[in-house]
C-alpha cells in the first residue's frame, strides 16, 4: 500500500490489485481529511475509461489531486492499479476523487473481466457522479473501447436493487473540428442502444435509462496537442463540480448518501458484497451502515457517560449524603451526550437512529439509576428523621399526639415529594411511590411506636398513682382489722380508681383513640387497681398471725388512753385478754377473705362462734366424733366467698388460732406475775415497817423508785453501763487529767493500784450480776455490800502478808422464793435479789387485808388459778 501527502492532498490507494480492501488507509484518510464531520455535504466523484487514456491526468488537472500519472516516455503502460481515492484542494462542497483501473489492459488478458465488472459495481455504489474517459474518435464505431465499458456499467448497475440515480458525465477527449453539437447526438444514440441491448431483469425490462442515469455530455482538447486550450476547457469543467450535491448540480439522487461518518465501514461492506459476487441492495445497505454506526456512536457515547468527571463527581457526592440539584445535574450530563448521538447520527436512518437512541438512552438511564435510588433513599431517611424530630417537639410543647402526627406527616411528605421532584431528570419518567409508600409506612410505624411508648408511660403513671393512692391506706386498714375495713376499702377503692380513669380519659383524648381501644385501657387501669387491692391484701393476710400478736400487745398492754399498763394488782386480767383476743380474731375475719364485692357472709360469726364461744378447746376423745361434722371450720372453703377470693381457710384460720393462743400466754402470764409482784412487795413493804424503820424506807425506795417493768423497759434498762454519749464525754473532758498521769510516774504507781483493788472488789463483789436486773437495784445492793466487801478483802489481804490465809466468807445466797419467781416469770426481778432470804421464805399474814399469802407458794397458784379462768 502506498500513501502519499502533498500539501491539503491525500492520495490513497483504497482496493489494491489483488481486491484487497485498505481498511487502515481508508482511516488514515479520513482521519487526515477530516471527513468523518462533513455529515451529507460531501460528494463523491469516480473516472472510468480504458487503460492509458488520460484519466489521472483529468483528475489531477480537474480536482487537483496528484495521481499518479503514465510517463509516456517509458511506453503506454498501465500506471494506475486498483483503485484510488484522493480530497480535491479548493471543491465546496468536499469531494472525493476516486481513479479506477482502466478497462481493456493487456496486463489482465481479455477473459479477466471480473475486476472490472467488480470496480465498476464499486463505482456506481458509492459515487455520486461517474466520468466516462472515451476518445472522440471511437464515437460511432461498432466495436469502440467504449462500448465494453458501458455494457460493463449497465449490466452490474442490475445488480443493484432499487439504486440511486447517478450522474454519468461523457468526457470526449481530443475533440476535433466537428461540432459538440453534431457528436452529442450520435453519442445518446449509441448509448441507448447499448441500453437496449443490455440483458435486464423482468422488472427493468422496459426502464428507460434516464430512471437509472443522468447523462451528461462534454469535450475536451488534446493535452498534448493543445494543452492551453485542455487547462482552459478543463478550468470551466471544474466550476460544474461547486456545489454539486445542491438542486440542480451534478450530484444525481442523494437519497441514498451514505453520512461521512459512516464511510468506511459503508464502503468496506459494499467491496465484500461484491467480493461475494452477491446482488448489492442499496436501501438494505443504507440500513445496515445506519444500524452499525448509530449503535457504535451509542456504545461510545455510553462509554464517555461512564468515565465522565462531572457524573463520577455526582456519585460520589451522592453517596455521601443528598445532592442539592441531584436532577438538573444527571440530566445535564445526560442531555450532552443524548444530544452529541443526535448531532452524529442526523444523517442516517431515522428509524434506525430512532431505535438506538432508544437504546442508548435505556442504557444510560439504567446505568444512572442507583444513583438515583441512592438519592431518594437519601431523602426518604431525612423526611423519615425530621417526622421523628418534629414529632417529638411537638409533644414537648403539648400539643395532642394525633393533631402533631398529622402536621408532622404533611409537612414531612409534602417537603419529600418536592425533593423527589428535584431529583428527577427530564430524560426518564422514574417513579417513585415505592419510596414514599415505603416512608408512609416507616412514618407511620414510627407514630404507632410512638403512641405505644407514650400510651405505656401514661398507663405507668397513673398505675403508680393508684399504687401510691391505695397500697399504704389499704395495707393500714386491713391492719386496723375494723368491721368496717373491707367497705372502706371498696369506697377507697371506688374513689381513687374513678379519679384516675377521669384523669387518664382526659390524658389521652388528644390521641384519637377508638372507643373499644379506650374503653379496653380503661378497664385494664381498673383491673389493676383492684388486683391492687387483692395483691396487699393476700400480703398481709401472710402476716396474719404478726398482725394478730400486734394487735392483741397493743390491746392488752395500752389502755383506752394508749398509755402502757402498770400492773397494780386491781385489773381485771381475764376481761383484758378476752377483748385483746377478740380484736385479734375480728383481724383474722377480715383478713380470711377479700370482699370488694357487697355480697354479705358469715366470716366473722362463724369464727367467733368457733373460737371464742368455747370452741378453741381441744374436745375430749368422746366427743371428738360427734363435733368433727358439726365443725363449721372443718372446710377449706367459705360459704358465699369464691375460691379466688379466699386468704385464709376455715381450716388456716383454726390452726392460726391456735398457735396464736399458743405464742400469746406468756404475755398472759408476764402480767399475771406482775401484778402478783406488785402484791408481794406490797406485803414486804408493810413487813418491814413494822420491824425497822431503815429497812422500810430501803424497800419504799425499791418500791417507788423501781417499780416492775414491762418487758420491753426491762429489757432496755439491763444495761449498766452508760450511754455512749456519756462515755464520749468522759473521754473528751477527761483528756487532761489522762496526760497528768502521763507524765508523772507517780501517779500511774498510785492509778495502778487503784485499778488492783477496783478489780479485787469488782469480782468479790460481782457487780455486773447486781446490775443485771436493774441500776437502781444494782447501786442500792452495792451500796449495802460495799463496806464489808471492803474490810473483808483488806483483813485477807494482812493475813497473807502475815502467812495465816483464811478461807473466802461464802457470799449470801439467793432466798430459794427469789428464783422460784424468777423461773416462773421467765425475767428477772430486781427486788427479789436485795430482799433477804428470811424476808421471802417466811409466811407472813397481813391482818387489814384478810388475805393470808405465802411465799412462793402464793405466786404459783395464783397464776395457774387465773390461767384456768381464762381458758
């Protein structure tokens, strides 16, 4: 292949000798030339002609070009092989001249006809107008070399399906002195016979040649002979080729121009067709060229969207967050490339160029389309957040839950569809109710969740209220065990329950609740308030036997004034238990069973016509038979009381009873002692008197200053040491003297000793068993012992000195009455420790109160004769 380059000029060998197409070249030409944007305005000029008759020469004085022209010098050779194309310098419109290989040439042989026909095909396909090279003289004559040649030309323009209308220009060369006027003539007249002659498909069998062919006729001189008058002749020519392709010029039909662009690829498919020796259809051809080159400048388009700076900025922007401009930016990408396809394809078929636009316009926007949804997913989580927020100030200021809802959802969907509009592009009609049906729910979700959390935190409120409202009344009137207490409870129960359901109804008509939603919250709201109530009382009914004690101590032990008792000896022990023990057996009636209904029962007869009338006592063997079926406590549940309301059976409530009594006798029994102390000492007292006057004012002491104690005073009072405030005290004021001893040795000899001799008399004298019971007790008992303690320990003390120990004094013993009452009344009494035995052992008769009492003796049967009383 051979390619040469002078100045705007391009010469390019396009089909070798051999048939083979020259497809780089043809690139490289049109890369050079620059016809790829010429679009339809260029134009395509072909010469035909025998061998060495001057066509190269034409052209190259016609257009020019520089072909390569035939030395006549070197012979009449052939110059010019296969086929050859080149730009004409200084043609409007762009014009291609193409040099075929002559016809006739001994180098081919007569028989190889077949490049010609195939060139010749070329020719006519792809040229807009055809040059006929012949010599004047062969005008007219039978066997001229012209007449293979159009022969040659009609038979493969059959070939054609439906071809174009082409311009054959007749170039007579050296031209003589007969008029143009006279040779035209017998020109057409030949042409037309060769027409005739040419075999034609049954469809073309009587077309005239002026439906294939515009024929035009022109003369040249000699170029050797007159070359002033060829370049002449040859300059007028060539103004015939501006603007040809325009109405009226030389151009024949431009139907079925194919676009420059699509040139090469035209050109290279119309060889191979004919290479094939196949029947060329022009309009199938036009179709195919369209179809290949509209979807090629698609695909590159597509290609050029893909690696675009402003899209790759766009999504990554997009990614990231919402882009402001989302829509108007993707369709301005897509709007350039969209319109570049337009722009290049204009020329081509425009159902084909329709189709791939199409196509290319589907790709690009399926090719964009995530970036799209990422954007309305953008937008649906903003709109979805800012209900979230919206919402929430909303309720913060108090607004009603339903009326924010509403302002929050149209606001919030009203500000996501003008988004979405943004972010649409003009080139699609993306549809985006999924989005926001899917935001509809999420928002909606979201208030349904809302309204839980909120309707939960009202509901825990006002159950905290009730909780508050009822558990502590409750709990202390099931503790007051009134025959009131379970009507109270219902009239507490009622009030509280009516003024929270008030409330809450009002809480929550800001949520446009159904009714049936309302009305099952408030009846939960009820329920738990009475499950409430059956929950502390079922509670308290598990401490029934604490309770019972607890009322029957403060009933027993405080009189109607809440003051403590103080045992004198003139109370009536036996009518004080009994009440104490039907206030504790009304406590077990209330708390047997829970009674939030009004129907009446039998609770309280039934146990105290059980318990209390008799009934406690274990009955003998004999009758234990004929009680058992009469036994209304023989049951495990009330009359007239469900089993869900039960607390306590019949059966539980026997077996309490029982173990209450149990625990309750020695509170009996202390009081019993008590009071049978405060008689002794009565009778003491006036022993005493009459013997000695000092002895009499010691025990009035005891008597006035110590009297006994409940159990609880006694217990608090065992202690002898001070209080730890006192002991603080001494510590802190006694600091000075503590740093005197320090520091003078003397002292600490003298201290130490004291310490001795205080540890001899703390255990000769054994003074935390004398405080035991009491301190005053304790200081008057020591007070008696503490000078002969003292002589004692000091004469043992010189007779050890001496060698002549003595054994220890035996310490007076206990009067054998003073721990008989104490092992009866379980606690120690401070008097029966500073009375001497022979004050307590002896009988003693009191003549004013004509009662004879005996010690111990007195104590014990007194006790048991009050406790078969009571039983």
């Amino acid at each position: 292949m051979e390619e040469e380059v002078v100045e705007d000029c391009c010469v390019t060998q396009l089909i070798d000798a051999n048939g083979n197409f020259n497809v780089e070249g043809l690139d490289n030409f049109m890369e050079k030339v620059k016809l790829i944007n010429c679009g339809l305005s260029y134009a395509i000029v072909a010469i035909m002609g025998p061998q060495s008759s001057g066509k190269s020469t034409l052209l190259n004085h016609l257009f020019h070009t520089n072909f390569r022209e035939m030395d006549a010098y070197k012979g009449r050779i052939q110059t010019t092989k296969g086929i050859w194309i080149a730009k004409c310098v200084g043609i409007q419109p762009f014009t291609i001249a193409m040099d075929l290989e002559g016809t006739d040439g001994r180098e081919r042989g007569q028989d190889d006809t077949t490049f010609e026909k195939q060139s010749a095909l070329f020719a006519l396909a792809i040229s807009d107008i055809v040059l006929i090279n012949m010599w004047c003289h062969d005008i007219g004559r039978e066997h001229a070399a012209n007449r293979p040649l159009l022969k040659t030309i009609f038979q493969v323009m059959m070939r054609l399906f439906s071809p174009r209308k082409t311009t054959l220009m007749f170039v007579i060369r050296d031209k003589t002195k007969t008029p143009l006027e006279l040779l035209e003539p017998v020109l057409r007249e030949d042409i037309q016979k060769i027409w005739v002659e040419v075999p034609k498909p049954q469809a073309h069998k009587n077309t005239p040649l002026s439906d294939f062919f515009n024929v035009e006729i022109t003369a040249l001189s000699s170029y050797e002979e007159k070359e002033e008058n060829f370049k002449e002749e040859v300059a007028q020519l060539r103004q015939r080729f501006f603007h040809s392709i325009s109405p009226g010029g030389l151009a024949g039909d431009r139907s079925g121009v194919v676009p420059a662009s699509g040139f090469s690829f035209s050109a290279q498919q119309i060889w191979k067709v004919i290479k094939e020796n196949k029947d060329l259809d022009l309009p199938a051809h036009k179709i195919m060229v369209a179809t290949v080159r509209c979807e090629e400048i698609a695909n590159e388009k597509l290609s050029r969207l893909t690696s675009d700076e402003g899209w790759l900025e766009l999504e990554d922007a997009v990614q990231a967050g919402p882009v402001l401009g989302f829509g108007e930016k993707l369709s301005s990408v897509l709007e350039m490339y969209f319109s570049e396809y337009d722009m290049e394809t204009i020329y081509y078929d425009e159902g084909v160029r329709n189709a791939k636009r199409q196509q290319l316009v589907s790709k690009a926007l399926q090719f964009v389309h995530p970036a799209y949804t990422t954007m309305l997913g953008h937008l649906h989580y903003n709109a979805l957040e800012s209900f979230k927020t919206r919402l929430e100030q909303a309720l913060h200021k108090g607004e009603g839950f339903a009326a924010s809802v509403c302002t929050c959802t149209h606001s919030c969907m009203f500000e996501f569809d003008h988004e979405c509009a943004e972010a649409a592009i003009r080139q699609a009609n993306w549809d985006a109710s999924e989005v926001r049906d899917k935001l509809c729910r999420d928002i909606d979700a979201h208030a349904s969740s809302v309204c839980s959390a909120k309707l939960s935190e009202i509901i825990a409120i006002y159950e905290k209220q009730l909780t508050l409202a009822l558990n502590e009344p409750v709990e202390s009137l099931l503790e007051a065990g009134r025959r009131d207490t379970w009507a109270s409870i219902r009239k507490l129960l009622k009030r509280e329950t009516e003024v929270a359901v008030s409330d809450f109804s009002n809480t929550i008509a800001g949520f446009e609740l159904k009714q049936t939603t309302v009305d099952s919250m408030v009846q939960k709201l009820r329920d738990y308030a009475r499950n409430l109530v059956r929950k502390k009382a079922r509670e308290v009914s598990g401490k029934a036997l604490i309770h019972m004690k607890d009322r029957f101590s403060t009933v027993f032990k405080q009189d109607n004034d809440s003051m403590p008792r103080v045992w004198t000896g003139k109370e009536d022990i036996r009518a004080i238990t009994k009440d104490a023990r039907s206030a504790s057996l009304r406590l077990l009636s209330v708390l047997a069973a829970i009674r939030l209904s009004e129907n009446p029962d039998k609770i309280e007869n039934i146990l105290f016509s059980s318990l209390m009338d008799g009934a406690v006592a274990v009955p003998s063997s004999q009758d234990r038979s004929i009680k058992a079926s009469t036994d209304p406590l023989a049951s495990s549940t009330w009359e007239e009381v469900s089993p869900m309301d039960t607390l306590i059976t019949p059966v539980q409530c026997k077996s309490l009873w029982r173990q209450f009594k149990a625990e309750t006798e020695y509170t009996v029994t202390q009081a019993i002692s008590a009071q049978d102390c405060s008689l002794l000492g009565n009778l003491i007292f006036a022993s005493a008197y009459v013997n000695s006057m000092p002895r009499a004012l010691w025990l009035s002491g005891i008597t006035l200053f110590n009297p006994p104690l409940p159990l609880e005073a006694h217990r608090k009072s065992n202690s002898w040491l001070p209080p730890p405030w006192a002991i603080l005290a001494m510590i802190v004021l006694g600091f000075n003297e503590f740093m005197l001893l320090l520091r003078n040795p003397l002292y600490l000899m003298v201290l130490f000793i004291f310490l001795l001799l205080s540890k001899a008399l703390w255990v000769q004298m054994d003074i935390p068993r004398e405080f035991q019971n009491s301190t005053l007790a304790g200081l008057l008992s020591i007070s008696s012992r503490f000078l002969p303690t003292v002589m004692n320990l000091l004469r043992r003390l010189a007779e050890e000195a001496q060698g002549h120990p003595t054994p220890e004094a035996p310490r007076p013993p206990y009067s054998s009455a003073s721990q008989s009452f104490r092992n009866q009344t379980s606690q120690p009494n401070p008097v029966s420790k500073s009375i001497p035995e022979s004050s307590v052992s002896s009988d003693i008769s009191f003549s004013d109160s004509g009662v004879d009492y005996s010690s111990p003796n007195l104590i014990h049967r007194r006790t048991t004769n009050i406790q078969e009383e009571l039983s």
